[in-house]
C-alpha cells in the first residue's frame, strides 16, 4: 500500500508511481537534515502565529532533532512505500506523535519545502568547496612563490614565445581561482535567502512570520515576492552550476597544462611515480591519469550549467514536476567537484619542476624581445631593433644574454603575490560562514 501525503480515495497506478518517484529517494537523502531544519524553523513559527501549541512544538521540535542525528549518522532511509523525503518526515513524525505530526504541514507546501531544502544544501556545500578552493589556492601560491625564479617558456599558438616562469604559471591559477571564488559568492549569496513561506508559489492566507524563518534558518534575507520565490527554483541551480563551472574551468585548462608539460617531449614537469599509472602492454609507461580525469570531470562540471538551462527552458512561472529531474544532474556534482578540487591540491603538492629548461638551445628565441626592449632602450626605434634582431635570428647569428628584465606588476619579476592572496582573503571575509553555522546550531540546541 504507497504512503502518500495526497493520497485520496484510490490508489496511484504503479507504473506511474515509479516514473514519477524517478530517482528522488536517492536524490532526496542528500537534502534529508535540511528538511528536518526547515521543518524545524516552519514549525517554531507556527507556534509564534498561535497554529501550534507551545507543547505541541516542543514534542515535534524533540522528534525532529532525533530525525536529524538519524542523518547524521546514516541511519535514515525514506522507505520503499514513500514518495519522498518530505512525505517520510512527515510519516515518521505521524507515527511517533499521531496527530500532532499531521500538524506541521499548515502554510507549507513541498514546493517551498524542496525549495528551502536545496537552498541549504547548497550553501553547505558552496562552504566545502569555498575551503577547498582555498586549499589549493595556497598550495598554487606557495609554489609560485617557491619557483619564482625558475623559467620556462611562454607559449602562444603553441609556439614558443616568450620567456615565462613556474612562479607565473602556478600563480596565474592561482589568482584564477580568486575570480572562481567572487563567482561562488554571488551564487552563495543569492543562494542564502529564504524561499520559505512561499509555500505552492503564490503565499499562503496565514499570517506566516517569514521574517522569524529567516532569521531561524541564518539566511541572509528572504525572497520576498512569493512567486519569485518559486522562480528561484531552477535559477539558483543553475546560477551555482555557473560558479561550479568557473571553478572547474581553471581546473581544466590547468590539468591540460600539467598533462602537457609532463609528457617526454617537453619535460617541463615529472611527478613522482607513484602518482602515475601504467599500460597493460607498454612497460615503460608512466602516464598522468590524474590529471586527465581532472579534466574530464572538470568538463563535465562545466556542461552542467547547460544542462539545467535546458531541463528548465522556456518553462513559465509556477511549478512543474520538471525541476526535480535538476536535482539528479546538480547534487551529484558537489561532491565530484570537491574531490577535483582536493586531488588537483594533491597533485600539485607532489609534482617536480624541471629547473634547466632553458639550458636546451631550442628555446633561444623566446628572448628575441628582451634584446629587441634592450636595443630600444639603447634610442633604436622599436621597428628597427625589431628588424635587426629579426634578420640576426634568420641569419643564425642571434645571441641573448637570456637575462630577464621584467620588473613591471604581475611580471616574472614581480608577480604580486601577496596581493593576489589579499584579494583572496577580502573576497573570503563576505561569506560570513558564521552567522549560519551559529543559526544552525542555535536551532538543533
Ligand atoms: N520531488 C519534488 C521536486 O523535487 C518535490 C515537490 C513536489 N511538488 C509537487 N507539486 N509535486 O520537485
């Protein structure tokens, strides 16, 4: 017999039972202390507008604090019989407490329900990666600063270019990562407002006090037109999936580079061989697998905007069944971004920089422009010095000193670092993890 919240007088086809449940039991298990949280903050209101007993609260309040230590400790499940997390909760609270449970769904819809849940989880999981963003933001800082002095080539067209340095190219991700991070923040802070009270999209006749839910659940503020509220189903998805994607889009070119640079011909970089993997039939193999795997699940990550833009095109306002399906392409996501996050850091933190690449003759033209700036400088018009040191390479008569000059902010010579790791540390200081974490606790005491 199917348990269902909306169940009336007869029972729901099987097949359409399955087809509609999808992947939701599995998905909603991610969201399941969230939605003990939000039931929490829905039902202390409750109470504050005189729709609840205060002993009636405490009793659910009890009851839902034992469901979330049931999360916490992995023993909550949403049965076979059950739709969703919504309906177990509800469920296991009926049983334990009768009638009381049947209380707490007044001003409520799972709409809204859904809606604050994902918003929860999502700020939680915008936390993890902001520290591992961090992590290896200070692991790349720390290498540039270690190799500012070792060159290599600069490449344009995958040609060689001009002369560059490992204090550059570690430092470049770094301070890419920084941009990444200004973009999770404007997704976590559109992220952190309250949707609840919205309830089916359109508000509810009870004087709901959608300022105490606010304030309960440590959201910065509210959605505040209901049906905007609905709207952000979707858009905060994919507003988030677009940060993911910036931050898995530094991850890839980077893997791309390492891949690059440590294959045989260029020999810029080596890891240790226990971070490599071999071939079935070539013994002599010691291939990057980490780093292609970065990059292809960094890719993936950076399809994923698209993906929910497409689940949700052209739907017009209100609800639709719809907007579950996003939940199996986003929620997946987190944790594959964090561990890309986490093994790039790792990686990173073993890999071997080649200190004499430019002793390789091969690479003399890369200072083609240092001698064409030294010439300027000396009063030869810049189109000049630029011919002549041009003809010299034709000839085979071009030599450099292969001194390096650059002085200016960013360059070889000075490449700010300090500065990158302070726009860092002022975008980090906006987050205010701490008001939620305070919010969170203060509602499970
Ligand atoms: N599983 C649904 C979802 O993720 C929950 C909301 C159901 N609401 C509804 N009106 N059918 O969207």
């Amino acid at each position: 017999m199917a348990n269902k919240l909306w169940e009336k007088n007869f029972e729901v086809n099987r097949e359409i039972e399955r087809f509609t449940v999808g992947k939701d039991r599995e998905m909603d298990l991610c969201l399941a202390p969230y939605d003990v949280l939000g039931s929490m903050a829905h039902i202390t209101m409750l109470q504050a507008i005189g729709l609840l007993s205060a002993e009636e609260l405490k009793l659910l309040l009890a009851e839902l604090k034992n469901i979330y230590h049931a999360c916490e400790s992995g023993e909550f499940s949403i049965e076979e019989e059950v739709e969703d997390v919504h309906s177990q909760i509800e469920l296991m609270l009926t049983r334990k407490l009768g009638d009381v449970g049947k209380k707490i769904h007044s001003g409520r819809s799972r709409n809204d329900q859904v809606l604050v849940d994902l918003k929860l989880f999502i700020r939680h999981e915008l936390r993890e990666i902001t520290e591992e963003v961090k992590l290896l933001f200070d692991e790349l800082l720390q290498k540039s600063d270690r190799y500012k002095n070792i060159l290599m080539p600069g490449y344009t067209h995958l040609q060689i270019a001009m002369p560059s340095s490992f204090g550059l190219w570690f430092g470049a991700y770094a301070e890419s990562l920084a941009d990444d991070m200004l973009f999770l923040q404007a997704a976590y802070r559109m992220t952190n407002r309250n949707p609840l009270g919205s309830a089916a999209g359109y508000g509810s006749s009870f004087p709901l006090n959608r300022q105490l839910t606010t304030d309960l659940l440590g959201f910065d503020s509210m959605d505040y037109n209901v049906a905007y509220a609905q709207m952000g189903r979707g858009k905060t998805e994919r507003n988030v999936a677009f940060a993911m994607a910036s931050v898995a889009g530094t991850l890839a070119k980077m893997a791309f580079d390492a891949c690059l640079f440590n294959s045989q011909n260029f020999d810029f970089v080596r890891l240790p061989k226990e971070c490599t993997t071999g071939s079935s039939i070539m013994p002599h193999k010691k291939n990057p697998d980490v780093f292609e795997l970065i990059r292809a699940k960094s890719n993936k990550i950076q399809g994923l905007p698209q993906q929910i833009m497409l689940i949700m095109n052209n739907l017009p306002m209100g609800y639709f069944r719809d907007l579950q399906i996003i939940k199996e392409v986003l929620l997946p996501a987190f944790g594959e971004l964090k561990d890309c996050l986490r093994m790039t850091a790792y990686i990173i933190n073993k890999m071997e920089v080649n200190d004499r690449i430019l002793e390789n003759r091969m690479y003399d033209p890369i200072f083609s422009v240092e001698e064409v700036n030294r010439l300027v400088a000396a009063g030869v018009p810049f189109r000049d010095a630029y011919k002549k040191v041009g003809m010299d390479i034709e000839a085979g008569s071009f030599v450099s000193d292969k001194q390096i000059r650059h002085i200016h902010e960013g360059s070889i010579g000075n490449l700010c670092n300090d500065r990158i790791a302070e726009l860092m540390q002022s975008i980090l200081q906006d987050f205010h993890f701490d008001r939620v974490e305070r919010a969170e606790k203060q509602l499970l005491s």
